[in-house]
C-alpha cells in the first residue's frame, strides 16, 4: 500500500452519515441561512410594491357612470412662440422739395429800378462810344436811383458784422446758405479765415400790392410823346 493510499484510509469519510446533535456551529449556520431568505423576500416585496405604485401613477383609472355618454376627447393646443428678430430699416431721408416761386415780384422789382434809376436802359445801352467820365456820370444816377429804390421797398442787413480782412472762426455747424468758403478748404470746421465780405440780408419786404389788371411782364411802358 502506497503513502496516499494509507493516508486516505487512515482519513476516510462516510458521506452517509447525518448529524446528530447539533452544536454552537450548525446554529449559526441556520440562523445565517434564515436571515438571508428573510432579506430575500423582503426585497422582493419591496420590488413588487415599487412596481405596482408606478404603474398606478402612469395610468390613473378613470371611472365613469353606467349611463353616461363618453367624455369628448379633450385637445390640448401647444402655442410655440417663435421670437422674430425684427429689423428695422435705415430711416430713409426725406425728399428734397424744391419750392417755386412765380416771376412777379421780381418783374416788380425789376420794374422799380427802372423806374427809379432807368437800370435797364443803363444795361443794354452800348457804352463802348462813350469816355469814361461819360460813363461814369451815367453810373452815378443808375447808383442814385437803385439805392433810392432798395431803401424804398427793402431793409437790409449785414450777415457779418466784423470789419472786412479781420479773422473770423467759423464754428461747427455753421449756415452754409449764409457763410461761403473760399481758398484752400481742408479737413473740416471749425475754420479761421479772413472776412473778404460782410454778405447782406434782407429783414423785410416793402413791395407795393398789385392790381387785378396789371402784367407784371411790361417793366417799363414805351413812352410816346404828342
């Protein structure tokens, strides 16, 4: 016989044989097995509950009466509100409207200083055979007459009121109707520059009314003596 051979006869175990006692050992044993059966099936329970409460949450039942007619479905309406960027257009400029005025009052104005000072016969009248002193003594009463008629029917102001050659600072901003620049223009206002003209502007207008009949075209009638 062999070493193994003697060692598994000397340490033999019948499988068939049951406990008869029970100690401290198999007593824990039983007890550990219980406790986790316990745990096992309370799990399961709790599994089941859990289960049972979500599904009663998912679908509530409705009750409804034996007689009744079924409820109309109900339609719910999901308004989306869609936020457009609005883009407001560049505020386009406004027109440009060029005011017309009718040739009468300056028919009439021409009409008043051929009156006073023969403006037009002065003008159109050839002056290339006469001196200078000729010339100049016609110019005197056109000079006369025109300053007669401008006082008559005008007041007029200077737009500057500085001496002529002084320097003038011309701000931001400035009228352009008003002021005109001359030279070398650079950059932008303000600009410092010399008064060449003190510019004028009329304060009123003292133009006679006219009548019904009268053609403000004929500024001086043609004269015929008998």
């Amino acid at each position: 016989m062999t070493y193994i051979e003697s060692l598994m006869s000397t340490f033999s175990v019948d499988l068939t044989l049951r406990p008869t006692t029970f100690d401290l050992w198999h007593v824990c044993l039983a007890g550990t097995v219980v406790a986790l059966m316990a745990v096992i099936i309370l799990l399961l329970l709790l599994l089941l509950f859990s289960r049972s409460m979500n599904k009663t949450v998912a679908e509530p039942a409705t009750v409804q009466p034996i007689h009744a007619q079924p409820a109309e479905p109900t339609v719910k309406i999901i308004e989306k509100i869609i936020e457009v960027e609005k883009i407001v257009p560049a505020p386009t400029p406004e027109p440009v409207v060029l005011k017309e005025y009718t040739p009468d009052a300056a028919l009439q104005v021409l009409g008043l200083l051929q009156k006073e000072a023969r403006f037009i016969d002065f003008i159109k009248e050839d002056i290339t055979a006469y001196s200078d002193a000729d010339i100049g003594v016609a110019a005197r009463v056109v000079h006369d007459g025109c300053n007669k008629a401008l006082n008559a029917h005008f007041s007029l102001a200077p737009i500057r009121t500085e001496q002529e050659g002084s320097n003038i600072t011309v701000p931001v901003g400035f009228d352009a109707t008003a002021i005109r620049l001359t030279g070398n223009i650079v950059g932008a206002a303000p600009f410092t520059g010399s008064l060449v003209h003190k510019g004028w502007q009329v304060t009123e207008v003292r133009l006679p009314k006219l009548t019904q009949g009268h053609n403000p075209h004929i500024v001086a009638a043609a004269e015929i003596e008998l």
